[in-house]
C-alpha cells in the first residue's frame, strides 16, 4: 500500500512513531511547493445551535453556474461566487468549495484523513507511555473508530474535525454533525481499502442538510501493544451536500464540478522531486476525481426510489414535521407532529376536511414539494 511506505520512510520508528504525521486531510506536511498556494477564507464556524432549522428553496429548478477556477497548479469548475479553501500538499492537497451564505452547500476532498485509532485499548497503551515521560503523540486527540468502516469514519467525522489537528489544517473542515445513513452501497476504488458511496442527512450550522459521500478507510499498523501501533486511514474522502430541499436540483451540477478537477504537470513534477511515493498520491487524487464523479453521477441515478422516501421520513422526525395530502388535489402540507391527531377527531371544524397521512410507500407524494401547513383552514 502506497501510504504504508510513506510513513516507513518518513516517520522515526522507535518505541513508538513520532516526528511527521502523514494526514491528508488533518496535518498538513507544511512542505510548501511552488504553486501550492495556501488559501484561507472568512467563512464561519462555530457549534450548531441547539434547534435544526429547514430553509425551503424558493425556486426549485434554478440550477447553478459553474465557473472555472485557476489555483495556480489546479484547476477546478466550481459554483459562481462560491468561495474555495485549499490546503495540504501532493498526497495531503485537500480543498473545501462552499457557499458563504450557506456553508452546507458544498464540495470537498481530501486525500488522505488520519490516522485514527482502530481501538480503546490502543488509546489506553498511548496514554499510559505519555504519563510515563514519553515523547507526545501527536494524533492522541484523534478518536477511536472501531471498527473502521466507512459508515462509522462518516458518523464519528465531526470529531475528527473539532480536533486540533483538523483546525490547524484547514479552520472550515466541514463538521458534518448528526449523520443519518440513507444508503450505504459497496462501490471501485483504485487503492486498497473498504470503499463506500454513501447517502446521508447531516447538520451543519443549524441547518438540515443531505449529501453523497465517498469514502475508502484501511488499517495502516494493526495494534501491537505498543506506542504508536492500531491506526488507520481514510483516503479519497470525497462529498457533495446542499441544503436538504435543494440536494436534488444541485446534485448534477455539484457533481460536474469534482469530475473537473485536474492537476498541471509542472505541480506532480515537484511533488516527484520532493517525494516520489507522495506523488502517486497526487496523481491518484486526479484519477479520483474524475472516476468518482462517474461513480456519484451512476449512484444517484440508480438510486432506489424507496430511499428517497427514507430521506424524507428522517428528515421530518429531525424537523418535528409531518406530511397531509389531498386526495383529490394531491398536493401536499407539511405540518406540525401531532397536529393530524388532532385534526382527524376534529375535521368537522375545517374546511378542508378530507387530508390524509401520506401512505408509506408512495414515491410521488413523499417527493413532492410541500405547501404550507398554515394553508390548511
């Protein structure tokens, strides 16, 4: 595995590893290379408010534009107006492309995340030799994800990000809070791993989010009882999301933008002089790219029909919503929970006496645009 040779050329290995920590998505190696620029934004960050807050989208068919954008030893078609944040250098480059008004509508990469323990009990031996007097292990705060897998890495990555280490490398890594899973289905990667391409419901600033990620995790060292063993990696982790209400419209246009990407050769040329496994690295962050928004573009458009109702069931249980229907009109309100129990024994006092609770399994009427409950008289 390209990244198990890195680290045994790079890092000292003694009673336990020190010195470099190889992130790609949480360290940055801070070797500055021409053209890697190092960009930072103004974008803001914080913890989520205590309420989850859904923003309704006012114009459903507007699609976004995509501009080119030129970072020097990169290129990228990005949404108009969308501010970009890059970070690392050829295997660790990661970049963050969001909109500053709503910092959920996104896309990002990173070419490698970690490491991460693999156990407790790996945490528990490294703590212990740091009470001893030992040298610090740098990646201590990073949590245990066991197993490792790409649903638990997705679940467990806001606590990868509310580290140090994740704020040091890039101030805006998307904290993605309170995932709920939607689909999760085996997919190719070109490195060694556990390859998922999972849809999910997250929130980010206040706000109700879903998104498709893509995602490879492996053990680097297996737990050996000493410092600095049980860890590994994510690699290639790769999402789009946008507002909950508006992923379905943005989807093929955020999609279009990671398919875009391209690295020049002057830039894999330096990494090749400075490192040549890292470059593989690099040039695998291109081939990624490009495969995965293939990838993201097939899952999405044979997606199972039922998922989308199981997104919108969860995202009503997050919100405290409902769903009522007309029968005869077939449009569709979103209400308060609870107020169809109350509404059934008392139809007598509405006009529109005749709303039903949308039936489980009907795709139609769990995907169409809802009207205002407050319409209901």
């Amino acid at each position: 595995m390209i990244v198990m040779s890195i680290i045994r050329n790079t890092l000292i290995v003694g009673i336990f590893l020190t010195g470099l920590v190889l992130t790609g998505g949480c360290v940055d190696t801070n070797e500055k290379l021409p053209g890697a620029a190092q960009e930072q934004s103004s974008l803001p960050t914080g913890n989520l408010p205590e309420n989850v807050s859904s923003v309704k989208v006012n114009n459903p068919a507007e699609m976004i534009q995509l501009e080119t954008y030129d970072g020097g030893f990169f290129s990228i078609k990005k949404p108009a107006g969308w501010e970009i944040v890059t970070a690392g250098s050829c295997s660790t480059f990661s970049f963050l492309i969001r909109d500053k008004d709503a910092p959920e509508t996104q896309i990002f990469f990173f070419g490698e995340v970690g490491p991460v323990y693999l156990t407790d009990g790996q945490k528990t031996v490294d703590k212990q030799y740091m009470d001893l007097g030992g040298y610090p292990i740098i990646w201590y705060e990073m949590p245990v994800i066991d197993p490792l897998t790409p649903e638990n890495f997705l679940t467990q990555f806001h606590l990868i990000a509310q580290t140090k280490i994740a704020k040091n490398f890039m101030q805006q890594t998307p904290e993605l809070k309170d995932i709920e899973i939607i689909s999760s289905n085996k997919t190719q990667s070109i490195v060694l791993g556990d390859t998922k391409i999972i849809r999910a419901l997250f929130t980010q600033d206040g706000k109700l989010a879903e998104g498709q990620f893509y995602v490879t995790v492996a053990p680097l060292l297996p737990a050996s009882g000493s410092p600095g063993s049980g860890i590994g990696y994510a690699f290639s982790f790769i999402g789009i999301s946008a507002k909950k209400d508006e992923f379905k419209t943005m989807q093929g246009k955020l999609t279009e933008g990671i398919g875009s990407f391209s690295l020049s050769q002057s830039y894999v040329n330096n990494c090749l002089a400075q490192q040549a496994q890292a470059t593989q690295g690099v040039l695998r962050a291109g081939k990624t790219l490009s495969e995965t928004s293939d990838i993201i573009i097939s899952s999405w458009e044979n997606r199972d029909r039922a998922d989308d109702i199981i997104s919108e069931k969860r995202s009503d249980v997050i919100l405290g919503n409902d769903r009522v229907y007309d029968p005869d009109t077939k449009e569709v309100y979103e209400i308060p929970n609870g107020f169809y129990d109350d509404y059934n024994i008392n139809r007598q006092k509405f006009d529109m006496d005749n709303l039903q609770k949308l039936p489980d399994n009907d795709w139609d009427l769990w995907t169409s645009a809802t009207l205002d409950g407050n319409k209901i008289h």
